[in-house]
C-alpha cells in the first residue's frame, strides 16, 4: 500500500476522536463526576473499596469524608501486597505493571502500578490524541510518510513474583500496539539498551537514514542525542539529516530553557513543538493549539482530578477542591485517582490555569521544588523563564541548572546561589546574573518584595559549572536518560553541595 494512503487513512482514524474530545470540552465537569463515580463502583469489592465502604458512597463530599489524601509512602504497604501477587487491594482488575521511577527528591525506588485499562485508556490513548490534535490543526501534515524517533528510558523490564516493573517507557514499548511500533523507530530492542551512552551510538546508527517526520522525548536528554547526530554525521541542522521533519513531542521538563538552541538546529519557521503532561502516574495533558504553551487538560483518561491551593499546601487549613472550583493563574497541588487504583495521590507536581473554558493548564513545578526560605514562593516556572530571558539577552546558552538558599546568618542576611552549566557561556556573567535577578523579581513579586533594597535577599550568587557536571552527577548516581531530571530548586543545600564538591 503507498505510503500516501496510509498516511491519510492513519490521519482520517485519529481524527474521529475529536467529536469525544468536543463532549468533555462541552460537559467538563459532569464527564468528571461520573468518571469518579465509576472508578468508586468498579472497586467496591477491592480491599481499600471495602475499607472505605464504596459501595454507600454516593457523592463527592462522601467521597472526600472516607478517603484521605495520600503520598507515595502512605500507599506503599498496599502497593507491596500486589507486587508479591496479592490482587483486589485497589483495583479490581489484576495489576502486573509496575513503572520503577525514583523521582528526583527522593533516592529510594517508588513502583507505581499501572493497570491494563491505564495503558489503554490513559497512556495510549494519550499518545493518540496528541497525535489526534496535531493533526487536526495541520491538515497538510505528512506525519506518517515517515517515522517517529523516539527516545525513553534505559531501564529494562524486570521480574517479581510475577509482576513485571520498569521505566515507564520500557514498559510502553514492552506493550505497543503493532501501529506504534510500525510507525517509530529506533527498534524496541536499541530503545530498551541500559546503558546509555551505547544506547545513543545504536540509535544514531538505526536513525540517520531513516525518513524521520518527528521525533518525541525529554528537551534536556533529546538535546544530547540531536547534537551526537549532527556531530556524528558533521551536519549543521537536523534537516540536513531528515529534510521531512515537522514535529517535535516533547515533556518531562519546562521547554524554556531549551527553545532557542532547538531552534538554531531546526532552522524552519514551519517546525512545530508539541508539549505533553504525562509521567508514571498518567497522561495528564495536551497542547491542543500550535504554537501554544498552554496543555488542554484531558478529561476522559480515568483519572478523577482535584487541586490544592498551594497557599494553603501542608499547613492547618489546608484545603481540597475539585475541577469546576479552581480560579486562573493560582498554583495547585495536583490529587488524582486513578483507573490503576492511586486513590486522592499526591503526585507532587503543580500547576495554573491558564483557560477555565476548555480547562487548560501550564506546568509550574514540583511540591517539593520550590523554595520559599525567606517567604518568596519561587517556582521552576519562574527560573525556567527568568534563563530563558537572561540567555535571550546577553547571547548565552544554558544546559542546565539548579538553586539552593544560602541561609541567613548572625547579621548577615540571605540570598539564592545557582550552579548554571552553560553550552555558550555570557561574555560578563555580572550582566547576566543582573539581568536574570531582574527578571525573576518581574516575574514573582514575592521575590521582587524580598529583594527590594536587599531587604530580605541579597542578589543572587552564581557559580559557573565546570562541562558536563551535571552529566557527570547524574551518571555517578546511575541516572543518565530516560526521566532522569536535575532537581532545578531546593528549600536545602544538599544537591548543591554535591555538585560543588565534584
């Protein structure tokens, strides 16, 4: 069959999910409510469903009354009872699938359980959605004349009393449909290697004479493979390599930062950058508008959503509500429950609503990354964007970053001190560090109020990183590729520390 025909028939299918897409868009709310309701009614039989007693739960509140919100640890005792073989302890299918992930705050090894219908309902119909809106707004797209570079994890499936755990990514390509896997490349056995550095001279390999429209991965480990392939082939830009490129699907961290070097080796005012929300835990959101920042939050996945003000996060009055009550641009805790059996999690992410008709959202960092020391509530959205500025002003180029406080002592007041590895260092970093700390104080007032007249925070302090620290740190702790993400803001001096000491 010519390539043309599939390529139309594949947009053709994909493209009838828009009409579902339309009924969560018209009818958020209610889609939410009666998601919730059948997540509740499927696990009534489930120990935590009797536990609770599901089956006399019939509304929100109740709801709200029975079931506390929990973090990873307070879950973790029932999780291990599955992972040994027990089944029905929160989900009332059988559960198999473990995404292994470590998060960044902490080392120990959390297993998020993944059911059959979370696979199916959340990641993979994420996927084709993503695909779905994209080219829904690009009607001439010839995405699937070609093929979808993608780049994952580097963990390899493992087995426990029968039940299997992984990276997310592995256990994805472990269970592709047969048109995910016609449609990508490298081979589902390079994308699963281990070791990453061999993993990248494979994909470079199995990829450079392949017709290759888009390519889907984190910015930050996307960027190292993009700039071995140009290195390896001596090319200047990507299109040189792949001259149909169009797309690139991209998550995992702030794009931001990366934006202007991916556009120095895509050099195409047509190329267009699709970010997604998703982790182990589920697909979560979509950008459903080309050249947006903004991610349609997506409804119809079996994840029931709630939010916490962060205003309020971890004190006393610390309060939960649902979809229809969140405001505009406030920042939220996300709580989700889920068709894997996470019920009311804490994932740790937070984000703001950008449009509450449709529900979008912009990311804007982690319950745990943030610092507020001294009362300055700074989030990773606001560095992420306070780089991108300073490196747009004074012609510099950042791979990677993180800040810790430098804590006040005797009479001696505090202040933020960076490690920033830059690809393109400033030609005087007294003008950048300058122009970064005036852009953070426009983007967060708290800040700017604490460092008006040095009232609170004296200027930020920044240590220029020797090449590859961060590489160097992450590999030392067996964490190159994949999800793997530097820790961006800390209320502690521990990362940082680390990295001093390398």
């Amino acid at each position: 069959m010519p390539l043309s025909i599939i390529n139309s028939f594949a947009s053709w299918v994909l493209k009838q999910r828009i009409h579902q897409i339309e009924l969560f868009l018209k009818y958020p709310n209610e889609v939410q409510e009666e998601l919730l309701h059948n997540l509740i009614t499927a696990s009534e039989n489930t120990v935590i469903g009797k536990q609770y007693e599901f089956s006399s739960i019939n509304s929100y509140q109740t709801f709200t009354e029975r079931v506390p919100i929990a973090t990873y640890e307070e879950l973790q005792p029932l999780i291990e009872r599955t992972r040994q073989g027990e089944q029905a302890v929160f989900w009332e299918t059988p559960i198999k699938w473990f995404a292994k992930s470590s998060g960044t705050t902490n080392a120990k090894s959390k297993f998020i359980p993944v059911s059959t219908e979370a696979l199916e309902d959340c990641h993979y119909k994420g996927s084709k959605d993503l695909l779905c809106l994209y080219l829904n707004n690009n009607e001439d797209s010839e995405l699937f004349l070609g093929k979808s570079l993608r780049l994952g994890g580097s963990s390899q499936i493992y087995e426990n009393n029968n039940t299997f755990f992984g990276d997310l990514s592995a256990i994805l390509i472990e269970n592709m449909p047969i048109w995910a896997e016609f449609s990508s490349t490298p081979s589902s056995k390079t994308s699963l290697m281990s070791e990453w550095e061999a993993k990248i001279a494979a994909i470079i390999n199995e990829t450079k004479n392949e017709n290759v429209t888009s390519f889907a991965g984190v910015p930050s480990w996307m960027l190292v493979l993009m700039n071995k392939v140009l290195e390896n082939t001596g090319k200047e830009s990507l299109l040189e390599i792949w001259p149909n490129l169009e797309v690139y699907f991209h998550g995992g961290v702030s794009f931001s930062p990366y934006k202007e070097q991916y556009k120095k080796i895509l050099p195409s005012k047509d190329f267009k950058y699709y970010e997604i929300y998703n982790a182990s835990e589920g697909f979560f959101a979509i950008q459903d508008m080309n050249n947006s920042s903004d991610l349609l939050l997506m409804l119809d996945y079996g994840i029931f959503y709630e939010f916490i003000p962060m205003d309020t996060f971890g004190t006393p009055s610390q309060k939960v509500i649902r979809l229809a009550d969140v405001e505009l641009n406030k920042n939220y805790a996300i709580v989700i429950t889920t068709n894997s059996g996470l019920w009311r999690y804490l994932i740790g992410d937070t984000v703001r609503f950008t449009s509450l008709n449709p529900y979008r959202i912009r990311v804007t960092g982690r319950t745990k990354h943030h610092i507020n020391v001294f009362g300055e509530e700074l989030m990773v959205e606001n560095t992420d964007q306070a780089i991108a500025k300073a490196c747009e002003l004074t012609q510099t180029e950042v791979i990677d970053y993180t800040v810790a406080p430098i804590f006040m002592q005797d009479k001696e007041k505090g202040a933020h001190e960076w490690m920033i590895e830059f690809k393109k260092k400033p030609a005087d970093v007294g003008l950048f560090q300058k122009v970064l700390d005036e852009t953070l104080q426009t983007l967060n007032s708290d800040y700017e109020a604490k460092r008006h007249n040095n009232m609170t925070l004296n200027p930020l302090v920044i240590n220029v990183a020797r090449e590859n620290l961060f590489y160097d740190w992450l590999k030392e702790r067996d964490k190159l590729g994949g999800q793997h993400k530097i820790p961006r803001l800390s209320n502690q001096r521990d990362y940082l520390e680390q990295l001093k000491e390398m």
